[in-house]
C-alpha cells in the first residue's frame, strides 16, 4: 500500500485544509482583505467570500500554493516525503505526483528552507565554510573566512563535464583546527552525509549549495523541528512565487 492510499482514508479535503493554515502555509483570513469587514465565509470552489463587499479571493492566496494545480493532499504528501529525504522517484511512486513537479517543489522546499535557517541575504557560493556552534552541538554556516586555529571545514564544490557533455559535481573538503573534539563531529557530519551529497544531481553549482545546506539543517534538528521550520519557512510569501501553473 502507498503512502498515498493510507492518507486519502485519514486525511479528507477539510483536515487538509486546517492542518495547512494551522502549520502556516495558507493564510488565515479573518477579515476582508478588500474592505476590511470581518463578514466573511470560507464557500466552495476553496474561494473565501466577503458578505459586505461581496467580493471572493481564492483561500490559496498569499501562499506558495497560490495558482498551483497540486492538491492539499499531494501538497502534505510531498511535505511528507521530503522530510524523510525520499527520492524523486521513491516519492512519484508513493503519491503518484508527476516527478517534474515533484522536483519543482522539492526545490522550493529546500531553497526556503536554507534561505530561512542561514538568512534571507545568502548567496549560493562554490566554497562553504562550516564551523560548530558555541556549544558545539550545531553546525553553523559562514561566510567569512574562518582563522586558522578555528574548528572549520571547508567544502568546494567543483562542476566538471563528461565527456557527453554532462555537469558533474565533486567536491573537495579540508578540516582544520585545533580542538580534536569540534573536529571529530564535523567529521561525523561530513561522514554521514557524504554519500547523500554524492549522488545529489544538481543542475549548477547554486543547486549544490543548497543541497549542502540543507544537509546541515538535517544534521542539526530533529524531525519534528525539521517539519516546523520547514512550514514556517513556507509561511511567509517572502519568496518568489511559483509560476503559475495553466488551469490553476
Ligand atoms: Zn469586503
């Protein structure tokens, strides 16, 4: 049984619903968002309408799932599966999402994610600075160029082509500093993710970054703080918006 089939039976249109404004993914409209009226009413077609000015806006408004065909259902699936870190293709077979939108948003994810976690002004880069926390429990991201004394890694990210003609991505790392403890979990870091980030295929450097990071963001928090910061990230409408999608 697919991951799909055991949701339709827990999950009817109306949990979706609530569980996407409760996380914070879809707008909570409490008044008009025309003339400011708290008359208003969630109706059919997921349109909400204002009683006073009777003018209708889609419930989906202000949110990634503005204009997008995906249902909610596929929307909390994919929410789902990229939490557990499925593959594209683990994840078409479970919900049946077509693998090209499945990408789509998967990227989406990933760039709101690390742009929310590292801060809104970051800029994909082929060099990445690693160091550990105060505490030296997370790891955090920067920059600047580390001293040398400071526990760092530094990941390069290096694109190539194949001989067909294809990018190729490898990356070289290099660890240093002078407290063997802060370099032993930057090392279980970079030895438990390794082989996710090898065979990761990017389309340019910049997907690589944000692959990297996101692996960091994995490596820091727990599932349950994933998801939060994840739903929060997808909360705020700071980020471009997906192309609209024909039909939607
Ligand atoms: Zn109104």
């Amino acid at each position: 049984m697919k991951l799909e089939d055991i949701s339709t039976n827990f999950m009817g249109v109306k949990e979706c619903k609530n569980y996407l404004r409760e996380v914070g993914v879809l707008r909570t409209f409490s008044k008009c968002i025309y003339c400011g009226s708290k008359q208003i009413g969630y109706i059919r077609r997921e349109k909400v309408k204002c009683y006073i000015c009777k003018m209708e806006w889609a419930q989906r408004k202000d949110s990634i799932l503005e204009n997008q065909n995906l249902s909610d259902l596929s929307f909390i699936l994919l929410l789902k599966c990229y939490q557990l870190g499925l593959s594209v293709e683990t994840t078409n077979f479970e919900t049946s999402v077509s693998s090209k939108i499945i990408k789509k948003y998967f990227k989406y994810f990933r760039n709101s994610l690390v742009l929310y976690y590292f801060g809104e002004d970051l800029k994909p880069q082929d060099s990445v600075n690693l160091s550990l926390s105060q505490s030296g429990e997370k790891i955090t991201f920067t920059d600047k160029e580390i001293l040398p004394i400071e526990p760092s890694m530094k990941i390069d990210i290096i694109q190539t082509k194949s001989i067909k003609g294809e990018y190729l991505y490898k990356y070289e790392t290099q660890i240093t500093g002078s407290s063997t403890k802060y370099i032993t979990e930057l090392q279980r870091f970079w030895r438990s993710r390794k082989q996710y980030f090898e065979t990761f295929t990017g389309f340019g450097v910049a997907d690589m970054f944000y692959y990297l990071l996101e692996l960091v963001v994995r490596y820091n928090e727990e599932d349950q703080d994933f998801i939060d910061i994840l739903t929060d990230s997808l909360g705020g409408s700071k980020y471009p918006a997906l192309e609209k999608e024909n039909g939607g």
